[in-house]
C-alpha cells in the first residue's frame, strides 16, 4: 500500500471515529443502559484514538542519543 492510501485511510478512519464520538454524544434517551453504553463508547473511541497517537508519536519522534550512554 502506498504512502497517500495510508494517510487517506488513516484520516478516513480518524474521521469516522470522531463521528461516531459525536453520535454517541447526541444520544439522549430515557434508557439509562443506553445513555450509559453510549457514554462509554465515546470514551473507548478517545481512549483509542490517544493511544493510536502515542504510538505514532513513539514511532515518528527520533530521539537523540546520550553522550554517556
């Protein structure tokens, strides 16, 4: 796969999670389980979508070697 379909699948997917975030938001029922699942879920997306970007971080940051070590 080349380097511009994994960016535009990344941003696809980055994309779609944040709307799928902002969906779980606008949930407002008088179910509490679901108002719940939909909370949580919103969570998990973010939650992933941090660690997903540490990751890259760790990746992508060079870090530079100590003279002493």
């Amino acid at each position: 796969m080349t380097y511009s379909k994994k960016r535009a699948l990344s941003y696809g997917v980055i994309l779609i999670s944040v709307l799928l975030a902002y969906f779980c938001r606008q949930v407002r029922t008088e179910n509490v389980f679901m108002r719940n699942l939909a909370d949580q879920c919103r969570s998990c997306i973010y939650l992933g979508m941090y660690y997903a970007w540490v990751i890259y971080l760790r990746k992508h940051v060079v870090h530079k070697k100590r003279a002493d070590a």
